[in-house]
C-alpha cells in the first residue's frame, strides 16, 4: 500500500484551491491562469473561420502573450523572449484578419471582406 507523501513534499507544491501564502505564489497563479486561457484561446481561434472572430482572438492573443513576456520573475528570461516573438506574431495575425479601416468608402469595405470569405463558401 502507498504510503502518505510528507508534509515536506506537500508544502512545495500548493494547490490551486489553497490560499496563496505569498504574493509570489499569487503572481505564478496568475500568470499560469492567463497562460492556461490564452492556450485555449489559441484553440479557439483555430476553430472559428470568421475573420472579425479572428481579429479579435488574435489580438487578445497577442496582449496575453505581452503579459506573459514581461515576467521574466515567473518564466525566466529564455521563455520571456519566446512570449515575446508570439505576442509580435499574433499581432500580425490581427492586422491580418483586421477589418478595413476603409468602411466609408461607399461599401468597398465590405466588398474586399466579402471577397476574402469567398474561399470559405465553397
């Protein structure tokens, strides 16, 4: 029969339910909750076809991703640099899926729009 892990073992892992006895502790589970989101948020985006979604999954994404690089406390400054070139890169992906500034121009905007869904009609 297994025996019972040590109160030493124990007390180096907290649990999530668990107050956070630090604001350390406080600042790890905050950044692991928005790592854990923006993952499913980075699902999210890739089951969804609709470029205004995408925009908008994309761009918050991206302002996740910021958080998490300027953290190097948590991350350390090897995966800080990592965030930081996915943050840079989701937020292409918003300007890529961004709705044309251009609304006023009499219904083109929504023409060039329409135009890109095109591919997903078929």
């Amino acid at each position: 029969m297994p025996s019972e892990p040590s109160v030493e073992a124990s007390a180096s892992h907290f649990s999530p339910c668990a107050e956070p006895s630090s604001d350390r502790q406080q600042l790890v589970l905050a950044c692991r909750a928005l790592w854990l989101t923006t993952l499913s948020l980075m699902t999210a985006f890739m089951h969804t076809c609709a470029p205004a979604h995408r925009h908008l999954l994309a761009r918050r994404i991206g302002r996740n991703l910021a958080t998490l690089a300027g953290q190097p406390d948590v991350f350390g400054a090897d995966n800080c640099s990592r965030f930081d070139r996915l943050a840079a890169h989701w937020q292409a992906q918003a300007e890529r899926f961004a709705p044309n500034a251009d609304a006023s121009s009499g219904g083109r905007g929504l023409l060039h729009a329409l135009a890109r869904l095109a591919p997903f009609a078929r």
